[in-house]
C-alpha cells in the first residue's frame, strides 16, 4: 500500500487543467498557413496522398506528413494549433491565405450539454486513431471532465465515432451499430482515413457506401487525430460550457 | 416528508461522489458530482430501441424493479429514525421486494436473447444467493438482542453506544457484513467493475447492453436507490439512537460509505469471477459469528 | 354430503364411454357442493366431528370428518376438477389408447383421496390408501412407452409405504385391540414412527422420495399435476393427524426437522441442475414438502418448549403452504402440459423464446414462478413470512433449543428460497424467453383456449392469495383453533397481512403509473439485438440452462452426483469436442438398485426351474410331495 | 547468408519435390519458418531462419495444385500455407485446421461464411464477441465454446480490417511509399516504417545514415506501446491506480517523440535513406533529461502494481502458455520470450555487428510473466536509448540520395518490432519495377496462442489474456 502511495505522489499531477487553450509542442503540424503564391498542382504531385484541390488543401486527405513542407517552407507552414476540427466536409479544404478554421455548430438544442455517450467503431485503418481516442479519455486530456464518455453498447450512445476507411467486410457491421442507436444520433467522422479513405482511398477492398447515406455532423481530421483535437471537437460539438 | 424527498433525490448523489473520490485519488480532472443526474435527464429525452426478440418482460421489468425497490425503500429509516412504514417483521418484505426486483432485471436480461446478458444474469442471480441468507441471519442477531419488532426499531435500539465494549464488537460486524453486502449488491470493484468496458468481465452493467432511454434511466435509479438502501442501513447503525439532527448525521454517514468505497475503488483490484462467490460467503460467517458470540453472552459465558 | 358422492360415483359412467367432457363436468358440478359442505363441517363451531358409524364385520366402522379432514377436502374438491378439466382437454390433443381405462381410473382415485379424508377405520383407510395408490399406478402408465420402468418403480415404493402403514396399524391393533382411528392419540413410540415412515413415503422426504423425480415426469400433465399437488398432500394429511394427537420429544423433533431441512436443500439443489422442465417441477414438489417440514417441526418445538405464539405462526404457515402449494405446482405442472401439446418437448435447452409464440402459458409460467419462489405478488411469500414469524418468535424468545434450530432453520430456509428463486427464474428464463433454440421450439403456437380456463382459475388464485393475505389465513384459523393452538398470534398475523395487502397494491399502482409514462411519452424502434454487428448470430449462441446455474452448481458440486462424459479439446487444432452431464439420486443409486440388483440375482439361480416343460414341473410337485411326507413323518 | 537486410539475386528455381525435400531437412535441422508465400508469376518462396542464419528457398508451383502440408512436420507452417491456399489456391493436403485468414476459402463466395467448429451437445453454449467490441480497439471475432464460465474452445476469425495494404505497394513509385508503411499498423509505425526504407535501401543498394537515430526511435516506440500494454492490463482488473500512472508515463514518451518529429507515433520521422527530423544536441538533453525522470517512475509504479495482493491474484497463473507450444507454432516476440523462447531479430539478425544484444526471458508463460516482461523490457530499451544518446555527438546528416532499384533482385529486411520480429521483403522485375511485397507482422503467427491459452481458463479472464499478448488486427490482416 505505501509504496503505491509513494509511486502516486512522486509522480505528481499529470492532468491539463483546460485542454481548450493550452498550448501544444510547436513541432506539431497542426493548422496550414497556404501562401498565395504556392503553386497547388506542384505541391499535389509531390503529396503522396494528393490532398491539394484547385480551391487549397483538403485536411481531410491530407496526412500531415510533412513531405511538402519540408520541400517547399516558403509556401506551405504548419503551426501548432490542433483546433482542426469542422461540422461540413467542405469547410475542411484550407484556402490559401486562410488563418482561421470556421466555427462548429453545437447539436441537440441543449439536450447534450453535460453529457454525451459515444459509441466507436473500428472499420478498417491501422489503430492509431482507436488509440487517440482511447487516450482522450486518459489522465491527461480526461475527456470524462465535460460529460462525455466511450459506452460499451450502441444502445446507451449518442452518437458512432467512426475510425477507419470501412473495410469491404466492416460495411455491415457499421450499418448494423448504426440501426441499434436509439435517436437524436449523430455520427462523428475522426481521423483522415474516416474521413476520405486517408491513404487507403484508392484500395479496392473499401466499401463507403454508409457514408453516402448518413451525413456526418463533425470530422477530425489528423493521420492520428490528436486527443485535443478530438476533445476541442466535441466540446464544441456538445455545446458544453 | 424528508423520507420522500431522501429516496427520489439523493439516490444518484452516491455514484457521483464515489467517481469523484475515485478521480481525485488518481490524480483527473475526472466528472462533476451530478454527472449521474445529468445522464438521466439526457436519457429521459431519448428514444428507445427494443431487441426484436424482446416479449413483454423487456417493457415490464425496468418499471416493476423501480416500485419494488422504491417499495423496500419506504421501510428503510432515512434521514429520521422512524421510517415511512413500518410493521413487526418488515424486513423480511424488504429482502423478498429486492429480490423480486432482482428476479425481474435477471427476466429482462434473458429476453434479449444474447449470451452476454445472460452471463450477466446467471452472476448477478448467484452471487446474491448468499446475501439472503447473510442479511436474515444479521437480523436474526438483531432480533435477539432486541426483541421482534419493526426494521426502524431495531436498528435505533442496536446503535453503537460507544462505552459499552459488547456493542462496539457486534456493531461492527454487522456494518462490515452489510458493507460487503453494499458492495456485491451495486456492484462496485472487488465484485464487478462498473465502467468497465469489456462486457464479458461485467455483471451489473452487461444485463442491461439492451435497454435504452427511458427505460435505462429507470435501471440506473434502482441501481443508485438499492446501494443507498444498504448505505442507509449502515448509517443507522453507526449514528446512536438519541443523536440530536439525526439528519446531518445521516448525511455525513452517507458520504463517509461513498469515500470509503472510492478508496476501496481505486486501491484494490477486481477479483477473480469465481473468487466471488467465495467472498460472498463472508457476510454469512459473520453475521452468524455474530450471533454465536450473542447466545454465548446470553448464556453468561461473560 | 350425499349428493355430492352420489354425482362423483355418477361421474364414473361417462368415463366408461369415453365421455371425458361429460366426466369432467359432473366432477365439477359434484366437488363444488361437496366443498360446499366441507366449508360448512370446517366454520361450524362444534368441536365434534361429523360422524357415521355402520356395523362391520370387524367392529363399528366410523365414517366422517374432523376439521384438519374437511380443509384438506376443500383443498381436494378445488384441485381435482380443475385438474380433470384440463385432464379432458389435454388428453383431445394426446390421442393415446385405453382412454375409457384412463378415465376410469381417474374417477376412482379422486374418489380415494376424497375417501382418505372420510376413513375412521384403520382396515378401510388401508383399503382406500391400496385404492388410491394402484389407481394412480395405472394412471401413471398412461403412456406405456415411456413412463413403464418409472411406473413399477412407483408402486413398488408405494407398496413398501404400505407394509410399514400395516405393520404401524397391526401393533397399534395388537396394544389397543380396536381399530378406531381414537387410538391414534398417545401412541408409542414405535408405531409412530412406522407410521410416520409411511406417511413420508407418499409426502415425499428425502429419503423416501427417489420415485417421485422418476414418476411425475413421466406421467401425463395433468395427473402429475394431481399427483403432486393433491396425492402428495394425503401422506402430509397423515402425518398431520399423527402430529396432533400426539407430542413428540425434543430429540424426534430435532430429526424430524433435520429430515426436512435435508429434503428441501436436495430437492430445491436437483431443481436447480435439472434441464427436464417436468423434472424440475418434481424436485420442487419435494424441496416445498421440506419447507413444510421445517414449519411444522419448529411447530412442534413450539409447543415442545411451550411458546405458543410460535407454534400458532408455524403451524399457519405449513398449512398455508400447503394449500398454496397446490395451487402454483398444479398450475405449472399443467403448463408444462401446454409446452409439450406446442413443441413436444420439455427439455430447456430445446426450447427458448415461447413467450412471443404463447404470451398467454408465458404469463400464467410467470405467475407460478412468482408464487413458488416465494416472491411478493404471489401467496408463496405469504406462507413463507408466517414461518419467517415463527423462526423470528423463536430467535427472540431466550431458550437454547429453540434459538439454535431457529437460527439454522433460518439459515437454510433463506438459502433454499433464494435457490428456488434460481431454479425457477432459470427455467422461465431458458423456455420463455430469447430466441427459439431449435426448430420444435420455433414453429409453436398458443394452444386450444380450454386448456387456459383451469390455468386462469389457478393464476387468480395465487394473485388473490397473494395480495390479500387475510383470505388464506380466513380459511386456515379453525384448523388451528381445532388442533388446539394460541389464537392471539393469528389476529396479529392478520393485522400485518392487510398492511402488506396496502404496500404491494401500492407498488402494483407506482409501476402501472411508470408503466404508462413509458407507454406515452417515449417512441421505440424495433432493431435486433445488439450481438456486437456479427452477422450470423446463431441460436446456440444464448445462454444454456447448464451455463446459467454453472456458478452455483460449481460451488455446491460436493452435494450432487454428477455423471459426465465428453471428449474437450486435447490437440492445438481439434476435430470435435462434446460434453453431457447428468444428476444422479443418491439414494436410488446406492440403495434401491443394489438391493433390486441383488434380489434379481438370487432369483436369477433359479431360473432354470422355469424351463417351460410340463413333465419338469410334475416331477418338481412329486419331488415337493416326498419331502413334505418325510417331514411329516418326523 | 546471415547479414540483416540481405539481397539475392535471381535465385535458382528448384523442382518441388526438391524445395519440399530441402525444407524437411531444414525443418529436421531446426529451422522454422519466417515467411513461406505465392507470387502472381507462379513461384514458391521459402525464407527459413534459425538464431543468425537464413536461408531463402524458390520453386515452381506444385502440379495438380495440392501438395503435402508441411504444417503436419511443423506447426509454424499452418497460417502461411492457410494463406496459401486462399489467395492462389494451392491445397495442402491434411492439413489439420484449413480456413480463411482474411478473406474466404476458395469454395466460399464471401467473408461471412466462415464456418467455426461447433458442438452439438446442448449443455455447451457459445458466445460470440463480434467485430463491434465494447472497449474501443480493433474489429474481429471471438467465438467460444463455453460450459458455463469455462472455456472449452476458442476460435479467432479476423479479415475485418483487411484493406490489401500489399496491393497497395504495387501502385505508384515504391520509394515514396513511406506513410503507407507506417499505416499497415499505427501502434508499430516506426517498427513497419524502418522495415521499409531497409528493404528500399537495400533494393537501391546504399547504406543509410543516423542509424543512432532510427535505433532511438524504434527503442522509444517500444517502451511507449509496453507502457500502454501495462495500463490496459491494469485497466481490465479494474486496477485504475496503475492505469492512469502507466497511460500519463506512455503520454510523456511519445510527447518526447512529438518534440522531435511532431508526430505521437513517429510518423513522419524516418526515410529511406536516413531520417527526416534528426536530433539536435538541446533536444538531445531535453529527451535524456525526460527519459530518466520516466526510468523511476515506472520502476516506482511497476513495483507497486507487481506487489499488489489483488492484482497478483489475477495476473498468476492465468493464460499459461507451454515452451513446446510457442517452439511448435513459431511465435515471436514477447509472447514467446514469456515461455522462455530465447528468440529476438536484435540478438539473432542484428542491423549493425558490433551491438550485442542478450534479450530478457521469463518462463512461467503466464500474464503475469508477459507483464513482468514487458516491464523489464522497457526499463532494457531506455538503457538503449540513454546509451545511444551519450555516444552520439554532433546533428545527424540529411538522408542518402536513394537512386534507382536494381532490377531482378529480391530483397528481405528483418525488425524486432515492439511485438515481435517484422519481415519485409520485395522482388523487382526486369525494368526495377516492384513485382511483389510480401509484409509479415509477428501477430500473425501469435493469434494462435491466445486460441490456444484460453482453453480451461474462466470466460472472465479473456480480457487479461487477449491484452497480456495485445496482437495487432490490422498487422494480421494487412
């Protein structure tokens, strides 16, 4: 017992006090800042995933390697704000010029705002994000501390988080957690590979159809999703205070 | 009044306060005290999605286990010494409600036709088997030392008077045997993990992977109302009959079970599922102990 | 009186005609006034009995009733028309031959048991106890194929039952000279305790009980249900009768209440493991005829150790639950009928989600769990609190014995009923509820609308006698007052049964109140159960009966015989893997087949006397006659 | 050939009575198999290692498509040759358990009709834990046979997460594959990754720099995945002291390893030819000064969750796995070291000579050994890292210029990943264009132990067992 209580206090207090303004590493390739004059096809055919569309770069293909900055500082500048998260698909692609990432618009009237149920899904990937978000819900990042919590069955849930491409063999699986959440649901795309496939978009063994029929009320991009990421996004998802 | 007012408002307090005290030991940030009711009012606005191998047991159970623990409540003295109702013997209706209760979350989790819940059902129905037992038999030492009366009699008249040594001895017998039956009955750690997330590790929690809104609102209240119907009867215990605010006393006594279960929560791990039932013994032995050492003083041993 | 016999013996000539409707009826019609008649014998203020006395050739025979007779007559005369009734229409569905034989037989033991009650006489009370016994042998046989083993086993026990009830009655006769049933009171010890032995065998102890879990599954529904709820009351009508003429020593009660607490822990344990639904039920019969036991033996104590009040409450409860016993066994034995009408089987682990296929057999099964497990809604609890009173008087009264047999009667009480509570929730569980296990248990359908007329009666019955405890307590008082118990206790039993009456229908209006909100406000969606988004869940993949008891039957394998066998998975990549467990009874295992055994060979030597020759056998009587004239001659 | 990553070039193609007669006499010398594949231009490629030497075997396809299995000699063969047989159809004839790893048989039309071994007795039930788990990780199936609480059977179906990660290799340039590497499996992103640019480096023929760098990086994924593994077992005992101490230790190492390559996992931090961040000295002592301060607390935290009454009794004697059983089905990394198996790619197929490298073992095979290993093999690995950052002394240079694949070369790479020993291996066509990429991830072999440790052990303890070996799905199914 004492040696437990001597482990505990030496190892002090480890968790963030506010998750929503502290500061990250600045090694953390978080928002773009897009230049003006970038040329964006030179920049598509070096990204491995070619992220970048004629409008700017698409964060929700982007895999935040790192490979165009590194080649071309001057244009592309990845500073460390992890608040990435949006509620539309469109409002991921990053204009050039652009400082800011558009606001997200809380769900369910007040219905949430202390306490939120997610249910997750993983369809395809590599566990990375599964982790992320397991880690969210650790010491550090504790995304318990605004009501929110990862529940065993669909049906206690709020809402699916959904990680991974969906996998031609996961389709069914995911429609059939889908049916089993009782309504107001929401489904919550986190990571790039839910998002647009990441990099395994062009595998032929993917089946996205589900995508096609529900719309997805929050996307976290990131190749992980970062835990503040993911914590920023549902706070303000929920409408917590 | 108060009574009325104990049972439809603190009940969901005590899970609350024991996550907090659990968050605090480890160093998080961890939920807000009230986070219990903030879950409820939530799930009260939701839909519900019924398993379609569900019969009519599915729509019944949640509702009749919440009268029949809310029934067994009255007889239980909370806040004041007196409870609502109280007659010779009640105690005996108050053990067979929470059975009833327990008999139909168990038909509930059989409906929905999975192995999980069923798994669930068959560890929550035998651990308790031995509680039934284990709680008349404490009684029974009640009885003796006092006479047959009402629950609400008995304890007031058992209370620990801290000069005389007899009833120190036997007072805290019957709170560690009713301690561990709080712990197997709500399912807290060395029993059953209750946010776990590994359902074939669970017992309280799995029976009810098929209920939702309305009717899971209702399970987590008779959950919350059955562990603060064991923790009101150890606080009555412990509180000597002719304290003045009974109330405080009652509060604080409530509290001080929520932190010692937190404690316990977060320095002990779970035990083996078949290491349980062996646990489950110990409120037996003791309460039987218990009586053994009352008869030997009665027959002037010392 | 008359009249009621007079259509009861009337009733025997459908039967001949294979007239089962009409038989039926005239059994209703009959029972109805003769019950009519024992209430009136039951509440008349006179002490006296009801008697007839007719010249015999062995002595006046008396004939007639006392009050412990009459409360066991309304008993019969409720139980025995409704068991008929059903009997008629479950043997519609069940085609098998000797219908006009079966029917017969079922007059005539109804009439037996009616006749049990009436016998003064002990030579006519061995009569009609033969009557009632070979008539049941023969309904038991009903369906040949199956139930023949069991049924000879039945009346072998029950013969041995009756050589013990002769040899009690023969010394009796011997020390008294007279056969009025007068002489039962002040016996000696030894014929008392042949007698009680005797009783035992039909009331089913423990050790005298391993032909009732063998012959009640295999019988037809409605008879076992008879057999259980109403035949097994005879021998606890003797043992009765016994006890209330007579006193017993501290030491016989405390065997007797050892015997008791022996037969409901092995009964309500065999309940618990068994997957048979019929066999469940048998095991339960025994685990309740325990539980009365033990009511009675700390009845006896009561008076034993003069406490009066605790006497009275036990006393109470063993006849109240008896009385509810015969309502919820009769009940869930004639739902073990329908079950097998619907899916021809009554193994748990073939069936599963019936409840959707037979609502109505689903709620009238759960009724009956809920009054024999002893739960509030049902008049199993209301039995069982008046014996928790009188464990309770006799823990707060401070004398020795009594405090020691009331806390372990406690002790064990509490545990068999917590166990039953398992037993049965397991077996409404694994039939009524979940999905379908097998193609049998899929394509069931609720059954003819009759055959729920005499479940509804009995569901009432037990909601009634449970709810408003007063009415059973009502019926039970001159019982009490004729054996000669303190009153006081019964008053204050009452005050307390209204009370309960005030808090359960105040739980039943909180849950319809929950009920409805639930009805109202909240919209569902039907989806499927949640098996994590596999896609082939298959039926094998709910819980087993086996599985469901597996943590208690692991812990309390020391008190079972378990035969197993199965083959587990030896090599990293296995072909097959099975494993079947069966229960034993001890007592059958280790005591009847050895001696059935050993007799078999001592006649097995001589077998080749009987060699089908007819000189042989002459010259056997030639050799027979010489050795008898030598004999002579000596 | 015994040097780590080695290149052949176009090996000779037996007959193969002749390959099936070497590998026995291989087998009979004691070497097991590290991977045994089909390739679409019809050959059977053979890599047999035992503790240092290789041995890389190619034949032509076996006539009439059947042939038999070598899996009866030796149990390691079984997932290659079921592998086999559902993507080129090849049946191995007796071969003792042959079903689809992660699509569908040859016979069956999709991945659902995977039928399990079921018993007909009815006192057996089964529970089946689907793809969708309570907890969040990765899909898959678990179906046991159960009698009551006890296990009788488990049988493990995955193919959930395939998503044709080695098709994938093909398209494209080959040298600018690096962030699919490090996304055949997320929790061994450096371990996969470093497979990669060896194997590239090898194909193209040059030597990489700041090795000390990568050795870091693969060092300080390990002691961050054994971190996480010792929290989520004590997690599932609901130990939630030791879970939260352990997860806030894992997050100050991979917050390290975000100070210098701005990625938790290390993903964007090695390329073929050397590495993209390199070390400066200030983040050098930075990273020492980090690393130390996690060394005590974790012995701190370890001794007192190995002390605890409560949790021994669970991690004691739970999911044991025998010595033979590991040897037989050639399992890898800490799985077999915690029976007592001496096997690890730094000590046996080590990347640069002058390191030797004695691995830790424990032989009880227990929960309890697979955690207590794990510990050590952390506190082993930050030695590692302490060392290699002492010897270390000016920035490393910027990566090798790569150039082009030789053409008709086949290239093998070996890594002791955090779970065991990660083989890579490519073959390029006439014009330097890759042919095929065969990827093995060491949960590939080590599913089969936890099928087979659960057997006799309490349904309650699978959670304890399934994370004591914590297998990657999606390493599995590729």
């Amino acid at each position: 017992m004492f040696d437990l209580i001597k482990a505990r206090a030496r190892h002090g207090y480890q968790a963030i006090p506010d998750p929503l303004t502290v500061s990250i590493h600045e090694k953390f390739p978080g928002r773009p800042d897009l230049s003006d004059k970038a040329d964006l096809s030179e920049l598509n055919n070096l990204c491995p995933n070619s992220a970048f569309t004629d409008r700017g770069l698409d964060l929700g293909k982007c895999l935040f390697c790192g490979l165009c900055e590194r080649k071309h500082p001057d244009w592309i500048q990845f500073n460390p704000d992890f608040k990435l998260a949006v509620d539309s698909r469109e409002k991921l692609i990053i204009a050039p010029g652009q400082t800011r990432m558009p606001e997200i618009a809380a769900i369910g009237n007040g219905v949430f705002k202390r306490s939120f149920a997610m249910r997750n899904v993983s369809a395809g990937g590599c566990n990375a994000c599964e982790l992320e978000l397991g880690a969210s819900t650790n010491v550090n990042f504790d995304i318990l501390r605004y009501g929110v919590e990862i529940v065993a069955s669909p049906r206690h849930a709020d809402a699916l988080i959904l990680t991974g491409p969906i996998s031609k063999h996961m389709a069914e699986a995911l429609c059939d957690t889908w049916q089993a959440i009782p309504k107001p649901k929401f489904l919550i795309l986190c990571g790039a590979c839910a998002i647009s496939g990441g990099i395994f978009a062009v595998s032929s063994e993917l089946d996205r159809g589900f995508l096609k029929h529900w719309q997805a009320c929050l996307y976290i991009p990131g190749c992980p999703a970062h835990p503040l990421s993911i914590v920023h996004g549902i706070h303000q998802l929920m409408g917590a205070k | 009044m108060i009574h009325i007012l104990i049972i439809l408002l603190l009940p969901l307090l005590v899970p609350g306060l024991i996550s907090r005290v659990k968050a605090i030991m480890v160093g998080r940030i961890g939920q807000s005290v009230f986070q219990p009711y903030f879950h409820f009012a939530k799930l009260l606005r939701k839909e519900e999605v019924i398993s379609s191998s569900a019969s009519l047991i599915t729509a019944v159970a949640p509702a009749l286990a919440l009268a029949a623990t809310f029934c067994a409540a009255l007889f239980v003295p909370m806040g004041n010494s007196a409870s609502l109702f109280s007659f010779k013997g009640d105690f005996i209706l108050m053990l067979y409600l929470l059975a009833l209760a327990k008999a139909f979350m168990v038909f509930a989790a059989l409906d929905s036709g999975s192995s999980f819940e069923g798994m669930g059902a068959s560890r929550e129905i035998s651990f308790t088997a031995f509680l039934e037992p284990a709680f008349l038999l404490i009684m029974a030492a009640l009885v003796f030392s006092t006479g047959f009366t009402s629950l609400s009699t008995l304890l007031s008249s058992y209370s620990i008077s801290g000069l005389e040594v007899w009833s120190l001895v036997l007072g805290t017998i019957t709170v560690f045997a009713l301690y561990l039956m709080l712990l197997v009955e709500s399912a807290r750690v060395p029993f059953d993990d209750p946010n776990t997330h590994l359902e074939l590790t669970m017992i309280h929690e799995v029976m009810v992977l098929d209920l939702s809104g309305f009717s899971l609102a209702l399970i987590h209240y008779t959950a919350a109302l059955k562990m603060l119907i064991y923790a009101s009867l150890i606080t009555q215990v412990l509180i000597p009959a002719n304290a003045s605010l009974h109330l405080l006393w009652y509060l604080i006594g409530i509290l001080g079970i929520a932190i010692l279960t937190g404690l316990v929560e977060s320095l002990m791990a779970r035990f083996r599922m078949n290491r349980n039932l062996e646990l489950v013994l110990v409120p037996v032995t003791l309460s039987v102990l218990a009586l053994a050492a009352l008869i030997a003083r009665s027959m002037g041993a010392w | 009186m008359s009249i009621g016999f007079l259509i009861l013996f009337l009733a025997l000539i459908p039967a001949l005609w294979k007239r089962s409707g009409l038989f039926a009826i005239l059994w209703l019609l009959g029972s109805g006034i003769i019950a009519f008649e024992y209430l009136e014998v039951l509440y008349s203020y006179s002490v006296q009995d009801f008697l007839i006395s007719f010249p015999l050739p062995l002595g006046i025979a008396n004939i007639g009733l006392n009050k412990l007779s009459a409360f066991f007559g309304t008993i019969f005369s409720i139980g025995l028309p409704l068991g008929f009734l059903y009997g008629h229409f479950y043997l519609k569905q069940h085609q098998a031959p000797g219908l006009r034989s079966h029917l017969f037989w079922l007059g005539i033991l109804g009439l037996s048991m009616h006749g049990i009650l009436w016998m003064r006489h002990i030579l006519l009370f061995l009569m009609v106890w033969e009557v009632m016994s070979v008539s049941s042998f023969f309904l038991v046989m009903h369906d040949r194929s199956v139930s023949l083993k069991a049924a000879l086993n039945y009346i072998i026990t029950m013969q041995i039952g009756a050589g013990f009830l002769m040899a009690g009655f023969g010394i009796l006769y011997l020390q008294t000279g007279s056969f009025d049933f007068s002489i039962l009171s002040a016996m000696h010890s030894l014929p008392l305790y042949l007698l009680l032995i005797g009783f035992g065998f039909k009331a089913g102890f423990v050790p005298l009980a391993s032909w009732l879990p063998q012959a009640h599954p295999v019988a037809p529904a409605h008879v076992s249900g008879i057999m259980s709820a109403l035949m097994v009351k005879c021998g606890l009508y003797g043992i009765l009768t016994l006890l209330a003429m007579n006193s017993l020593n501290l030491r016989e009660i405390a065997v007797f209440s050892l015997i008791s607490i022996v037969t409901a822990f092995w009964g309500v344990i065999h309940a618990m493991i068994s997957t048979n639904l019929k066999k469940a039920l048998a095991y339960s019969t025994i685990e309740n005829m325990g539980i009365i036991g033990i009511g009675l033996s700390v009845g006896l104590l009561g008076l034993d150790s003069g406490n009066p009040v605790m006497a009275t409450l036990c006393f109470a409860g063993a006849l109240l639950h008896s009385f509810f016993h015969s309502l919820f066994k009769a009940l869930l034995f004639y739902l073990s009928g329908n079950i097998l009408c619907a899916t021809h089987s009554l193994k748990a682990d073939d069936l599963g989600g019936l409840a959707k296929k037979m609502p109505r057999t689903a709620i009238y099964f759960l009724i009956g769990v809920i009054g024999i497990s002893a739960l509030p809604l049902g008049n199993g609890f209301i039995s069982e609190l008046a014996i928790y009173f009188g464990l309770f008087n006799a823990i707060s009264a401070n004398d020795l014995p009594a405090l020691v047999m009331g806390i372990v009667l406690l002790g064990m009480m509490a545990f068999v009923g917590a166990l039953a509570l398992i037993a049965f929730a397991k077996l409404f569980g694994i039939i009524f509820l979940g999905e379908a296990r097998s193609p049998k248990a899929d394509n069931a359908c609720e059954i003819h609308r009759g055959m729920r007329i005499p479940q509804f009666a009995l569901s009432i019955g037990i909601l009634a006698g449970g709810v408003f405890g007063g009415l059973g307590l009502r019926f039970v008082k001159p019982v009490l007052r004729w054996m000669g118990l303190y009153m006081l206790p019964v008053l204050d039993l009452q005050g307390i049964y209204q009370r309960l009456s005030v808090i359960i229908l105040l739980m039943l209006l909180i849950f319809l109140l929950l009920y409805l909100i639930r009805r109202i406000t909240v919209k569902t969606v039907k989806s499927a159960t949640w098996g994590c988004g596999y896609q082939k869940p298959a039926a094998r993949m709910q819980y087993s009966s086996l599985a469901f008891v597996h943590p208690l039957s692991y812990f309390l394998k020391p008190f079972i015989l378990l035969k197993k066998s199965g083959t587990s998975a030896k090599s990293m990549h296995p072909k097959e893997i099975s494993y079947h467990e069966e229960a034993l009874d001890p007592f059958f295992r280790y005591i009847v087949e050895p001696i059935s055994k050993a007799l078999a060979w001592f006649y097995s030597l001589f077998s080749h006397i009987h060699n089908g020759r007819t000189n042989a056998y002459i010259a056997w009587c030639l050799v027979f006659l010489i050795l008898l004239l030598i004999w002579v001659l000596l | 050939m015994t040097r780590n990553p080695f290149s052949v070039q176009n090996p000779d193609q037996l007959e193969f009575l002749e390959f099936s007669e070497r590998l026995s006499r291989l087998i009979a010398a004691g070497y097991s198999p590290l991977h045994y594949f089909g390739t679409p231009q019809g050959l059977l490629y053979s890599i047999m290692g035992k503790s240092g030497s290789l041995e890389l075997l190619c034949s032509v396809f076996p006539t009439g498509g059947s042939y038999p299995a070598f899996s009866q000699k030796i149990l390691a063969f079984t997932m290659f040759e079921r592998l086999l047989y559902e993507e080129y159809g090849i049946k191995p004839e007796g071969h003792p358990w042959l079903k689809a790893v992660r699509k569908h048989l040859p016979g069956q039309d999709q991945h659902s009709d995977y039928e399990f071994l079921a018993s007909e007795s009815p006192a057996l039930h089964e529970v089946g834990v689907g793809p969708v788990h309570a907890g969040v990780i990765e899909p898959g199936h678990f179906r046991f046979i159960c009698k009551g609480e006890i296990v009788e059977h488990l049988e493990i179906q995955l193919g959930y997460q395939h998503r044709g990660v080695e098709e994938l290799m093909l398209k494209g340039d080959i040298t600018r594959k690096c962030s699919l590497a490090e996304s055949i499996a997320g929790d061994t992103a450096i371990g996969h990754n470093l497979a990669y640019c060896l194997l590239i480096e090898e194909l193209c023929g040059i030597k990489a720099s700041a090795t000390g760098t990568r050795n870091i990086a693969l060092e300080m994924e390990r002691v961050a995945m054994h971190l996480a593994d010792l929290s989520a077992l004590a997690a599932d005992v609901a130990y939630i002291m030791g879970q939260n101490l352990f997860a806030a230790l894992r997050t100050t190492v991979i917050n390290s390893s975000l100070a210098i390559c701005g990625s938790r996992f290390g993903k964007r931090w090695l390329c073929p030819g050397g590495v993209n961040y390199s070390i400066s000295t200030a983040q050098a002592e930075v990273l020492r000064k980090t690393l130390q301060g996690v060394e005590t607390q974790i012995i701190d935290c370890a001794e007192a969750m190995f002390a605890n009454s409560s949790v021994l009794s669970r991690f004691d004697d739970t999911g044991k796995l025998k010595f033979e059983d590991a040897v037989s089905l050639g399992l890898t990394g800490i799985t077999a070291k915690a029976s007592g198996v001496m096997a690890d790619a730094r000590m046996d197929y080590p990347l640069d000579d002058e390191s030797i490298f004695i691995p830790f073992t424990e032989n009880a095979g227990d929960v309890y050994a697979r955690a207590h290993l794990r510990y050590k093999e952390a506190l082993q690995s930050l030695k590692l890292v302490l060392s290699e950052l002492d010897k270390r002394d000016l920035d490393d240079p910027l990566p090798q210029e790569l150039g082009k694949p030789r053409p008709d070369t086949i290239a093998c790479s070996i890594v002791e990943g955090w779970r065991g020993c990660i083989v890579h291996m490519a073959k390029t066509d006439a014009i330097g264009k890759v042919e095929w990429y065969k990827i093995v991830d060491p949960s590939l072999m080590n599913w089969q132990a936890l099928a087979l440790v659960m057997r006799g052990t309490g349904i309650s303890d699978f959670p304890i067992c399934n994370k004591s070996f914590d297998l990657s799905y999606c390493g599995s199914d590729l």
